[in-house]
C-alpha cells in the first residue's frame, strides 16, 4: 500500500472525488450513465495528458529545475547508461573539466558492466535509479509493477556501487498516478529537467550543446545520454562532441556544477 508520507495532489484529490460522485451519481441517476462515462473519460484523458508531459508536478513532486538555495548552481544529468563505449570517455570529459555529474543507470545494464557503476562513483560522480528495464510500457504500470521495477533497480545499484539511490527519472519522463504514491513508498524523488537537446534522435552535436547552452540558468537541470545517444555523421555518439562545448559555456557564465544528491544539503 502507498507509504503514509504520500500527500496526493490536488489533482488526484479531484480525480479521487469525481469518481466517487459518479458512483453515486449512477446509483441515482443510472439512466444517465452516458453522463458519468463522459465525466469518467474526460478525467481519465487529463490524467493521461498529464503523465505524458515530464516536467509536470500535478501528479506529484517533480524535479524540474534545483532548489531555491543552489543560486550559482547548475547539475548534469546523464541516462540510460552505463555503456562501455561511451561512459568512460564522458567520464574522462568530465575530470578534465573538474565538474561532477549525475547518471540515471538502467538496473539491467550496470548489471552487465558493474565496474563501469563503480568508476561513476569512484571519480565523485553520483549514480541514480532509472529503473531495471527502461520498459517502453513503463508508464503503463501499476502501482505493484512500480514497486518491482525501481526495487529491482534500488538493489541492483545499491549492491554495485554501495550507495542507495535517492532520484529517480522515469523512462522518456513518462509515468502514470500510481508512480508518485510508489516513489513515496520507496522514499525516492522524480526527478526530470529544465533542458533537453534530443540527444538520441539528433545527430548534430553543435545543435544539441547550442540548446542545452540556451537553458543554462541558475537552477537549471541538463539532460543528455551515454546510452542510446544519437550518433554524428562520423559516427561519435553525440554526447562526446557537444559536452565540451557545454561544459566550456558553463565555466564561462561562472555557474558551478553540482550532482542532484548534493543539491538536497
């Protein structure tokens, strides 16, 4: 059962009570059902609707930009990884630089390459739960497969790296009502962006750094990915072009770069 802790938002008080009324609302008036289907359907579709925009907080608490208190602060965000082709060189990117990022890992891929896990972690770096399977039917699970999915994943990055994971991103950021009251229970945080390039689809590595350079605000929270990232015409996945072009622009507005668990302190 969802934690004590979960507070539903006003949304999900208002879906909750509409449909209690349309209960009633049937038992009394059940030659207008056509009604209540009408009413049913509208809010199932704002609920839908709503899931699928991944900086929305009507579901729940929603990371989209860091807390008031990081005014000159900035973090990184880096998913769908660990991959053994790309990962280490993002973390040699990242060391000349002498910035620290975050990496949202897929629970099935460190499983593969846990000492890539353990290198994120070695060099400073945080690791965070991005789910065990990145399932495309993700945002179509209940509140007991969401339960399975980032417990697996909890204990499979937990075990690799020593260190419980504390945020979660949904795949793609999308996600359903019952994922804030299992986020609740498993004492985890959504987290998602301010800014995001496309980094999987979008091959131009100057395009995908211009746009990420274009949010770069105080707050602000980036995206890119070491796994599953769009490749340049010479074949460079994207994300080792347009980094130091990023990470350059971010040293020059004189912003500092911070992981999302430091942010919380």
């Amino acid at each position: 059962m969802p934690d004590a802790r979960w507070k539903p938002t006003l949304l999900i008080r208002a879906s909750l009570l509409l449909h209690a009324t349309i209960a009633i609302f049937l038992v009394v008036q059940p030659a207008h059902w056509r009604i209540a289907l009408s009413a049913f359907l509208i809010n199932h579709a704002l609920l839908t609707l709503t899931g699928l925009l991944p900086r929305c907080d009507w579901l729940g608490p929603n990371w989209t930009r860091l807390p008031e208190a990081c005014s000159n602060e900035i973090a990184l965000t880096i998913d769908d990884g660990p991959d053994p082709a790309v990962t280490p060189k993002v973390l040699d990117i990242l060391d000349r630089h002498d910035v620290k990022a975050t990496f949202f890992c897929i629970g099935d891929k460190a499983l593969r390459h846990p000492e890539l896990c353990r290198e994120i972690v070695s060099r400073g770096h945080a690791v965070e739960n991005h789910s065990q399977h990145h399932r495309h039917c993700f945002s179509l699970l209940g509140y007991s497969g969401y339960i399975r999915e980032l417990k697996a994943a909890e204990a499979t990055l937990t075990g690799i790296t020593g260190q419980r994971p504390l945020f979660f991103r949904a795949p793609a950021g999308l996600r359903n009502p019952f994922l804030d009251p299992a986020l609740a229970k498993l004492n985890l945080q959504l987290a998602s962006w301010s800014v995001r390039a496309y980094d999987t689809r979008v091959n131009d590595a100057e395009r995908v750094a211009r746009k990420l350079i274009n949010g770069l605000k105080p707050g602000a929270i980036l995206l890119l990915h070491d796994g599953n990232a769009a490749r340049t015409k010479d074949g460079t996945p994207v994300i080792l072009e347009a980094l130091p072009i990023i990470l350059s622009a971010v040293q020059h507005a004189g912003l500092r770069l911070v992981t999302l668990r430091s942010a919380l302190s």
